[in-house]
C-alpha cells in the first residue's frame, strides 16, 4: 500500500511561491505509474492540477501552465509542485496522488492560502 504525505502549503502573498512536496512510502515509485497534484477550493470539486508519469511525460491544468512544475524524484521518493505567481484563485487544499496498478492513494492534502 502506498503511504502519501504532504507539506509545504501555507500562507503567501499574492505574486510568491511555495513548493509543495509529497513523501512517499510503501514500496518503489518505479511501480507507481502516474502521480499527481489536485485541489479543492471550499464549494469546488477537486481538479487535477498536475500530472507526472513515470515515463517523463508531464501534463497540466491550462489554469497553471506557466506558473506551475511538477517534478518527481524516484531516488527521493518524492513528488514536488513548485507553485509561482500564485494569486487569491490558487487557493486551495492540495492533494498528493499516485496511481499503482490500477489503485488509487491519496495523501491528507495540504493548505495554500493566498491573500494579502
């Protein structure tokens, strides 16, 4: 069973930067195929924000393009969303997920609050 837990979030202002990381635990990411990075804003459903696959190939949301990479590190065993140029419409809880023959994990999420 994969184990995912994120950190990173907090409060920022308008125009800064956060990165978020994921740990993951519970076997090889080499197993785990897709990864990615969600939120939900309070009355929102959860959007995929970015997405990793273990063959290179990223993908994401038109609303980061830009603004937002997601990178992950096998050896580390870790999946990381640096966030730039945030603004009040990135508010969110931001979710870690990973996708491993075919199950679907999901750490606890972490808040990104920007406001001035």
């Amino acid at each position: 069973q994969v184990q995912l837990v994120e950190s990173g979030g907090g409060l920022v202002q308008p125009g800064g930067s956060l990165r978020l990381s994921c740990a993951v635990s519970g076997g090889s990411m080499l197993s785990i195929n897709h990864m990615g990075w969600y939120r939900q804003a309070p009355g929102e459903q959860r959007e995929l924000v970015a997405g990793a696959h273990s063959g290179g190939n990223t993908n994401y949301a038109d609303s980061v393009k830009g603004r937002f990479t997601i990178s992950r590190d096998n050896a580390k065993k870790s999946l990381y969303l640096q966030m730039n140029s945030l603004g009040p419409e990135d508010t969110a809880v931001y979710y870690c997920s990973a996708n491993r023959w075919g199950l679907d994990y999901w750490g606890q999420g972490t808040q990104v609050t920007v406001s001035s």
